[in-house]
C-alpha cells in the first residue's frame, strides 16, 4: 500500500525545526525524502492554505496560519497560560533561563522559556527537544516516566554533550531514585559546561506533568536557585489543580 497524502505532507512539515526555519524546495525534498517535483506540488498545495509561505528568493517558512491553528488548538495551552505567572515570577530571581518542558516520546519538550540579555548560553529553544538524560527537565521527567520507558532509555545510547554528560546507565538509575526522593535534580555542565540546569516536577494530583527548570551558570550559586524553583513549581501545580 502507497504512503497517504498525509504522511508526505506531514514530513514536509517536519523539515521544518528550531535551527531550520526557511529552506529550499529541494533541500524540503531532500530531507522529506521525496521527489523534487512530489515536495514542490505539496508545498504549493501547502502555501494555498496559508501553512507555508514563500520568501522573495522563493524559499519556503512555515505559515503564520498554520502557527495559528497549532497555538489556538494545543492541548498545552492550559499549562502554558497557568504556569506563565508563576516562570515569570521565578526568571526576575533567576535572571538567566526558566523553562517549561513536557515528556515527549523518549525526549523532552520545551513549551516555554523565558530568557535575559546577557544570560548563560542555552541550547533550549521553544518547542525544541532534549533527550532525557542529559538535560535536568528530562532527568525529572524520566524519573516519574512508566517504568518501560526508564528501562528503554537506560538499555539504549545516550548522547554525551560534553565530559560532564550523565551517560553511565547505573549512576543515571541512582539518579533517578534521588529524584524521586529528593524532588530535584542538578546537572552541572552537562549540555554546555558553561552552565547548569536545575529542573524540579510540576503535578497534577498525583502525576508528573512537567518540569520545571532553569539554567544559571555553572559556578557556586547555582543552587541558592532552588528554594524559588520550586516554590514556582508548587504554584504552578496549584493553579493546574484548580
């Protein structure tokens, strides 16, 4: 059976990411794995609607209707509107990174970040990607994640970002259980050693719904941030709750 209409546009749509917001129609083929002729039919198709638009130099970004519907219809929408006082709140303390992040698949998924001028470097970007073990929004969320997905992710390869990156799958299941005891976690370096992250849960009743982090450099202070991550966290679960 031939592939559906719909997976060929779906991976056009899915050229398109946080580091490659405008490309070309052939490099769309490329990438979607499709014919030039297929990729430039469907991304016509796509510009009608108002889903991609094109540049003056004929290159194609996604549209500002598609981003439209995507916005106004996210199931996210709820937690990003209640948790947006509270990151606000947390970031005039932090002054560098505050971030909202969800369990997707094996990674995690960032809905929101608040950011300064002259803060850290941070790889995060909204509706960017981690995986989970070497960012600490993940770490909290693979630790209230169903067991089969702990064990999955330790049995299978971890990137290592820098020297610091947590990829040892024993002290990353001891890890884990501190979490889950402690109710945080701290990784120093891990995505860039310039910086730390520190990620604490968001709940809803019982469950795990998000994380809630920051990056703050990665010195002596890092910590003094936690007492106010998670008071944010413990308001942001509140508001969800009612």
């Amino acid at each position: 059976m031939g592939e559906s209409m719909v997976h060929r546009i779906a991976r056009v749509l899915e050229v398109f990411g946080t580091d490659e917001r405008v490309v070309s129609v052939s490099e769309v083929a490329r990438r979607a794995d499709l014919h030039v002729a297929t990729a430039s039919r469907l991304i016509e198709q796509l510009v009608s609607v108002g889903w991609l638009q094109r540049d003056e130099d004929r290159k194609v970004r996604v549209g500002v209707r598609l981003w439209e519907v995507a916005s106004r219809a996210s199931p996210t929408l709820p937690l990003r509107e209640a948790a947006m006082p509270f990151m606000e709140d947390l970031h005039a303390v932090v002054r560098h990174h505050t971030q909202l992040g969800v369990l997707e698949g094996e990674e995690v998924l960032f809905l929101e970040r608040l950011s300064a001028r002259d803060a850290v470097i941070n790889l995060t970007r909204i509706a960017g990607r981690l995986p989970l073990h070497a960012s600490s929004s993940g770490q909290v969320l693979l630790a209230h994640a169903p067991a089969e997905l702990q064990e999955r992710v330790l049995r299978g390869q971890r990137r290592s970002y820098t020297r610091h990156t947590m990829t040892d799958a024993k002290v990353l299941r001891a890890r884990l259980a501190d979490i889950r005891k402690e109710g945080y976690t701290i990784c120093p370096g891990y995505i860039d050693e310039r910086a730390t992250g520190i990620a604490v849960p968001v709940r809803h009743g019982g469950d795990v719904i998000a994380a809630l982090g920051v990056v703050v450099p990665n010195d002596s202070s890092a910590r003094t941030v936690i007492p106010a991550l998670r008071a944010a966290a413990l308001g942001i679960s509140r508001a969800v709750s009612h």
